[in-house]
C-alpha cells in the first residue's frame, strides 16, 4: 500500500496543469510518465461525480510518455475533481490488493490441508 502513495506522490511531481484556462473549472493537468492505465480509470471515477459535466484524456502521441486529462464541472475546481477521482482510485486499489492478498492466503492455508 505504500508503495502506491509512494508512487502517487511521485506522480504529483510529474503532473501539471495548463495555465492559459483561466477557469477553475475546466482544466488540462498533464501527467509525464502515464498511459492508457491510469487515463481511463481516472476518467471513469471521475466521471461519478454529479458535478462533473466531462472527463476525458488522450495520449498526444505514441512516441511522447504523457497523458492529458481534461476535467470541466459545473461548480467545483477541476483540481478538486482530480483529487477526488485520485483519492477514490487509491482506496479501490487498496481494496483491490487487500482482497488479493486474502484470497492468496487463503488458498495457501488450503494446499497446506491437503
């Protein structure tokens, strides 16, 4: 579990967002080193939120390694959005890898039976 906060501070420092939107409300924030991964499950939990009126992403290129995450809403910050959206995907990931790691003990506890 640390290691996913380790790495989502390390994406922090690689995240900026476009500053010729005056708006707070609609916002392009660049992710260097991301991809389709982390593009599409951000924009699916992002798009949850009722306040959110459009999410999407695109890889620019192949060849360059970032991702472009666009966020529009109808009252709350696009940076508020993204940090939501980022706070739910760590607790479904912790989730994730917390049900993992049981179901693996559990069948670890059962070829130790037979």
């Amino acid at each position: 579990m640390e290691q996913m906060d380790d790495k989502i501070a390390e994406n922090r420092s690689n995240e900026d967002a476009r500053e010729d939107e005056q708006d707070d409300r609609m916002k392009t924030f660049i992710f260097k080193g991301e991809g389709h991964t982390l593009g599409n499950a951000l924009r699916t939990l992002i798009l949850k939120n009722p306040d959110v009126i459009f999410c999407g992403y695109t890889i620019p290129h192949p060849s360059e390694n970032k991702l472009h995450l666009r966020i529009e809403s109808k009252e709350m910050s696009a940076a508020d959005a993204l940090r939501e959206g980022l706070e739910q995907l760590q607790s479904l990931s912790d989730h994730v890898l917390e049900t993992f790691e049981t179901a693996v003990a559990d069948f670890k506890s059962k070829q130790m039976e037979t």
